[in-house]
C-alpha cells in the first residue's frame, strides 16, 4: 500500500503535491531545510510519548532557527483522521516542518512493518564511521535525514546500523538511532553531542533496577571488550547488536541482560499507550 501523505495547514489538511510508496520515497521529496520527527502507532491510533515527540520537534525547530508552535491538539486529530481514513491500522509517521513555510507540515503515514522475528532472535551487525559527529545533532533536521543517505548507501551488504564516532574515535549513535553497550556489568551510552531518542528516555527509566548506567561513551577500541549491545529508535524499540567492525560481541548472540531490558521496555510500553 502506497503512503498517505497531507499538507496540514491553519485550515486543515490538503492534498500534498506529489505521491510516493513509503516514508523514504517521500522523504525525497521534502524540504532540504526543516525538522521532523518519526513515530508509530500502536492498536490503530494508540501512541507513546507523543509529547515528547512534539517537545523535541520544537527544540529542533528552535535550534534550526525555525519560529514554531504547534497546535498540538489540532495535529494529532488531523493524524488521526488519516489513520482512520486510511484503513491501515498501525502506521509509521512522520511530521516535517519546512523552514521556509512552518505553518505548512508535512504529515505522511505508511503501514507500520514490524521487525523480522529473526533480528531479535539473532540480532545485527553493524559498522563505525571514523570521525563522523553530526553538527547540531540534538536537532532532528531534514538535512541530516537526506544526508545520511550517503552512509547507508555505502552499508556493505549484510550490515544493519552505521554507528557515528567522534574525533577521538569514541562511539556515539547510529544514522537514526541510540547506541548503548555492555561492560563489565554495566551500561554505556552517550550523553553528549547526541540526538537524545525518545527510546532512549525509556531505557533510561526501565535500565536502572537491571543495571548500572553510566552516561559516557565507549571507544571503538573497548568494542572486544563488550559482553553485550544494543541499538534503539522508537520504530524498532530494543535491537541486539551481536557485532560491530567484525568483531563479535559477547558469544555473537542476543545476551541476557539485552533480553531483560528488552522485556522490561516491551511491559512499560504497554503500560503507557495513550490515545491520539
């Protein structure tokens, strides 16, 4: 099923000029310039942090220099109706605002695609960047979106996740999600100069009584040394990554603390859907 795209405007939502299959077509299509966020529904029209998702959208646009208020109300009853309208019961979204013309969001949903049983089973493999921190990146702009294109079309095949190092070669987070690893018992995962992912507030809450969390990053030298790693976005929730570079981490397998946390995010998920 092709995506469903509208133009929302102070009027409602419009026809948007021009169509595509998916959320990554579409993206083509949207501004260079802008800010967005990504999310999903759960049951039809049930969501999870969407606050969160509209706080961030904001700091984005105000670190992009982009003058926004949403009508927060008024957006989520517009999403709903294409929800409904559209007959594809969960769905993937995502809202963008255009810096030239902030009063005139993007809104695009598709059919929401679970993960393949066998990436959490077995887990994925990813590679590191040298050298790659974003600019501004607790900003979630439309040019980074295009941007990263670049890093995933390079991907080797067989390779999930591409994970952005600083200068000094320390591990920071992935072209669109979190990174966190295992060692000696204890959590790692950046703080800084990161996009700090709604997942993420998640883990930060479910982790603790599992685990120390220490909020600093690994080195890509101390990636042998890990036990267990995962990834996070707010599509994926909780992803093994069982090898970074080659190297194997742990036995090469989703490890248990990995699949506590994963059980642990997956109950207070539940426990906290709210209704558009």
């Amino acid at each position: 099923m092709p995506a469903l795209i509208r133009v929302f405007t102070p009027t409602g939502l419009q026809e948007a000029p021009y169509q595509a299959e998916s959320l990554a077509e579409a993206a083509h299509h949207e501004p260079q310039e802008g800010v967005y966020t990504v999310a999903n529904t759960f049951q039809g029209t049930k969501t999870l942090k969407l606050d969160s998702h509209w706080d961030r959208l904001e700091n984005s646009a105000r670190l992009a220099g982009i003058a926004l208020h949403l009508d927060r109300p008024r957006i989520q009853q517009a999403l709903r109706q294409m929800i409904e309208s559209s007959g594809y019961g969960d769905v993937r979204f995502r809202i963008t605002v255009p810096q030239a013309q902030p009063n005139q969001l993007f809104i695009t949903i598709e059919p929401f695609k679970s993960l393949a049983p066998e990436i959490l089973e077995k887990g994925v493999k990813a590679i590191t960047a040298p050298n790659s921190a974003r600019q501004n990146p607790a900003a979630k702009t439309t040019g980074w979106m295009h941007a990263r294109q670049t890093y995933t079309q390079a991907m080797p095949e067989g390779i999930y996740e591409t994970f952005l190092c600083d200068e000094s070669s320390h591990i920071l987070e992935g072209l669109n999600s979190n990174f966190y690893a295992i060692r000696e018992g204890e959590l790692r995962t950046a703080k800084e100069d990161i996009l700090l992912g709604i997942s993420r507030q998640i883990v930060m809450e479910v982790a603790p009584p599992i685990l120390a969390v220490n909020e600093t990053p690994i080195h890509v030298i101390e990636i042998g040394q890990l036990s267990e790693a995962f990834l996070t976005s707010s599509s994926r929730g909780i992803v093994p990554v069982v090898e970074i570079d080659g190297v194997t981490i742990g036995f090469g397998t989703p490890g248990p603390i990995v699949t506590k946390l994963r059980e642990a995010y997956q109950v207070w998920v539940a426990e906290n859907l709210q209704e558009l």
